[in-house]
C-alpha cells in the first residue's frame, strides 16, 4: 500500500455544480443536506491549505481532516 502524507490529492464529489445556475446549485444543496448528510452521505471536496489538510462537505460544512491517506495499490511507498 502506498501511504501518502501532506499531499494534496484532489478528491472531489461528482456533482457538477459549475454547470448549475445559483438557485439549482442552492436547491440541491439543501435537498443534500436535510437527506443525505444526516445519513453520514457527504458531497466532500479535499482541502489543503499550509496549515491543514482535510475534507470539507458542501452541503453542511462538515470537515474530516487527514493525517494521511493509504492507497491499496500493491506498493510498499511512502510519500512525504
């Protein structure tokens, strides 16, 4: 497994939301938001800033932040 720390990977959800107009983007996030983000089902988008690094919910805010990520890909690698 390849375990990377303090990279910034771009995980994102699958939502479009560029391609919505402000008042789809803002239903859709609300509908989310009462539906799924109580049932622990986020739209999270990976943020990395000089002083953390963690995922941050779209819908409700919710951040999970990282100390590192493990990727199961057969490596032995370690990235700093």
């Amino acid at each position: 497994m390849t375990t990377i720390k303090n990279k910034y990977l771009g995980i994102t959800n699958p939502i479009a939301m560029e391609e919505m107009d402000d008042e789809h983007r803002k239903l859709v996030m609300e509908a989310w938001r009462l539906t799924n983000c109580p049932n622990m089902i986020h739209l999270f988008d990976e943020v990395h800033s000089l002083d953390s690094h963690y995922l941050s919910c779209d819908a409700c805010g919710l951040e999970v932040h990282i100390e590192k990520i493990v990727i199961p890909d057969g490596k032995d690698k370690k990235i700093e």
